[in-house]
C-alpha cells in the first residue's frame, strides 16, 4: 500500500492534532469508504424502495439479489485476486511496472470468461424461466461486473490516487440508486439493472486510471501464470478466506426454518441479514487505525529491516532493525485491538439507538450486538494476516483461513440447532478463536524472526 502510506506519513510528520486527525481520517475514508457507501447504497435503495413501490417484493428480491451476488463474486474472485496481487507487488519491486496492464487484461479475459460461463449457467439451470429473461440477463451481468472490479482494485494499492477511487465509488453508487429507483416500475429487473449500470460506470472508470497509471505497449499477456511466478497458496486463500466470511450467512439462508424462498436459489433470512450489514459500519474506527498503523510505522520498519538483510549491514543494525519491526507489528495490532474495542463497547451501549436511526425494529437488538463483537474481530484477524503477508508467511495464512471457515461452518450450524439465543454466535465465536490462534502464532513467528528470515 505504498501511495496511501506515502500520504499519511505526510500528514503523520506534522505533528499536530489537527494533522493527526486529518490522517486517521483519510485512513479510515480509503479503508472502508467504498464498503461503507455501498452498505448506506443498498441501504438507500431498500428504503426509499418500500416507500415508494407497490411491490415491496421487488425491492425484497433486489435486496437478496445483490447479496449473493456480492458474496458469490468474493469467493470466485478471490481465486485470482491475491494471486495478481503478488504479481503485481513483484512487478512494482522489479521495477517492470510495463507487464501490469498487459497481464490485467489476460486476468480479465479470464475472469469475464469464466465467471460469464458460471453465471449463465447457474442463471439458466436455476432461474424460472417465463417472464424472467431480463432478470437472468441482469443477473449474470452483474456477477461478472464485480468479479472484475474486485480484481481491478488490486492495481489501487500501488496508486496514490484514493481519493479519486473513493470519489469513483461514490459516483457509481449515486448512479446505482438514482437509476435503481427511476427504473423500479419494472421490479426487480429494473432494480437491477440500476445496479449494473452504476458498476459498469464504476468499471470503466477504473479501468482508464489503472491505463493511466501504468502505460504499456503490450496489449495482453498471461506472465502471471507463469510456473515460476505462481504462489497456489494464494489462490486458495483468497478463495478461503472470503468463503469464511461468507458461510454462516450461507448457512442461514438455506435453512428453511431461518428463511424465506424469493426467487430460484436466491433465499432471504429475515432474522439473519439485517443487523450484521449494519455492524460492519463499525469497521470504520479499526480500519483507520489499520491504515495508519500498519501501512506507516510497521511498513516503514518493514522496508529498513529487508533492505538491510539485503545489503548486508552488521549483525548489530539488523537486531536494532528487528526489534524496530516487531515492537511496530504488535503496537499496531494493540492499537487496531484498543481503539475497535473501544468502538465496539460504544455501540454496545448505544445499539439501539443505531437501529432507531436506519429505522430498524429493536427485537434485533441481540443479535446486533453479537455481530458488532465478531466484526471488530475480523477488523483485528484482517491486521495479523496483513502483517503475516508482508513476511511472506503465505502457507501459515492459508491454513488460518481453513481454519476459519471450518470453525464458521461447524459452530454456525450448532448455533442453528440451539435456537435463536445463538445465532451469530457461530461467526462471532470463530473469528474470534482464529484472531487468537493467529496472534499466538504471530508472536511465534516475530520471535524467531531473525531464525525465519535467513533459514528460509
């Protein structure tokens, strides 16, 4: 994340409160902005939606709709972003900026191929068919549009342009809602094809920046499938760690007892859905502190300490330089843990209140309160896999994300057969034993660092 860490270090060195916020700030803008507009988005949408249509099962559908969409591209994207986030990271060091934009476009040809074939497949063997043609149509359009946005936000973190991607973002989504709900007379077709115009806008937006960032006369290459140049272990992770993310909502929509049938496979769980898109606004204080945190102090004693195994300094500077690196790694984590926590204990006393604002009704309350717990654990379990990456513990991360989804998977079902008492419990339970079965192993690895970095 060189160009974001680059500008808070700016703002950081100032040393004055007034700059200090202005860099928390930014931080959390970049961390969860885009994630942020598009929950208040769909927020927008579904409440204007219920007031004006005459079919509140449209807007219902459209809802649900969007949520699988989102959840299903994260799990297939997730095969080829983290592998083309390593082969761009790699590029960026070598200095061979040219070979992006010609292998971002073999990603995409793959990724526009394979996830159009899945779509339509899935959209023909699944959906009904009378009537539902521009439903499906729609449908599979708007799979592939965030299958291929997810992977051109990888070229971002190279790229000091944040504030135009949050601006690009925020421009997509107010075209998405304005054009959603201009075309809501023709239901959830028209709904969704509000949506895949504001991602397409999103799209090409994107794509010209990264073109102007990174010029090259080469129009396609695959050199990211390169044998040697291929790291699996990510592949698997991206997927992983999405799917973990993503099971225990799977889990309640398609249990009959916890939702409700919309439309083919899509299900919508009125007790589940609602209170955990609403904690994950609770993402923004954590995040901010990840930004400021990891990609500055950590970061920066990052670069000294490799730099200086590189160019062979004394046995003595590179202790200095380890200890500089550990003591970052955990001030930022403690940090990330405190100020979350701090977030978390905030919203547990005013949850309510947080549900009176979106219009929410109180019985959510519970539940509300649980999800908010497991979020500020992911935001946490986000910052110690963001630290195990930078030292290229690749396998150690895969495993945790395995980890993660077994544990989501099994202790969400328990939840199920215990009853309504425990739902979320599943989720929140096991993020939170991977938080602290990877901080364990973490701290492992940072003691034995100087052991790890040269013996292996």
């Amino acid at each position: 994340m060189a160009g974001i860490g680059f500008e808070l270090r700016q703002h950081l060195q100032k040393e004055s409160y007034t700059d200090l916020f202005r860099a928390y700030l930014v931080a959390g803008v970049v961390g969860s902005g885009p994630w942020i507009i598009s929950i208040c988005s769909m927020l927008l949408i579904n409440y204007w939606g219920h007031a004006r249509a005459n079919e509140p099962e449209a807007i219902t559908q459209f809802s649900a709709t969007v949520t699988h969409l989102m959840a299903s591209s994260l799990v297939v994207s997730g095969l080829v972003q983290l592998l083309f986030t390593r082969y761009v990271a790699d590029r960026i060091f070598q200095k061979s900026a040219e070979s992006i934009v010609p292998n971002l476009f073999g990603v995409l040809l793959l990724s526009t191929a394979g996830t159009g074939i899945i779509g339509t497949l899935v959209a023909l063997l699944l959906f009904p068919e009378g009537g539902y043609f521009a439903f499906r149509a729609l449908l599979v359009t708007g799979f592939v549009l965030l299958c291929d946005i997810w992977v051109l936000t990888v070229l971002f973190s190279g790229m000091k342009a944040y504030r135009t991607v949050v601006l690009i973002f925020l421009g997509g989504y107010v075209v998405t809602v304005v054009a959603a709900l201009s075309l809501a007379g023709y239901g959830a077709a028209g709904y969704l094809a509000g949506f895949c115009l504001g991602h397409a806008l999103m799209f090409f937006c994107m794509l010209v920046l990264v073109l102007r960032q990174y010029p090259s006369e080469q129009f396609i290459a695959f050199d990211f499938l390169n044998k040697r140049r291929v790291f699996p272990e990510l592949a698997l992770t991206g997927c992983l760690f999405n799917a973990a993310i993503w099971a225990d909502k799977f889990i309640f929509w398609w249990n009959p007892v916890t939702s409700e049938p919309l439309i083919g496979p899509i299900r919508y769980s009125v007790v589940y859905d609602v209170p955990i898109f609403v904690a994950y606004l609770s993402l923004i204080p954590g995040m901010a502190v990840f930004f400021v945190r990891i990609e500055t102090d950590f970061a920066e004693t990052y670069e000294l300490f490799y730099a200086a195994v590189r160019e062979g300094e004394t046995l003595a500077e590179l202790h200095r330089l380890r200890n500089g690196l550990v003591e970052a790694a955990r001030a930022g984590i403690y940090d990330i843990f405190r100020i979350q926590g701090l977030a978390v204990a905030v919203l547990l006393l005013t949850g309510s209140k947080v549900l009176e604002l979106f219009r929410i009704p109180p019985f959510y309350l519970y539940l509300f309160r649980v999800d908010i717990v497991a979020v500020g654990f992911q935001v946490v379990l986000l910052g110690l896999f963001t630290i195990l990456f930078y030292l290229d513990y690749r396998r150690l991360v895969l495993y945790m994300c395995g980890f993660f989804l077994m544990a989501n998977v099994v202790l969400s079902l328990v939840s199920l057969h215990f009853g309504p008492r425990f739902y979320g419990f599943g989720f929140a339970v096991a993020v939170a034993l991977t938080s602290v079965l990877t901080m364990g192993l973490l701290s492992r690895k940072l003691d034995r660092l100087d052991y790890e970095t040269f013996m292996r």
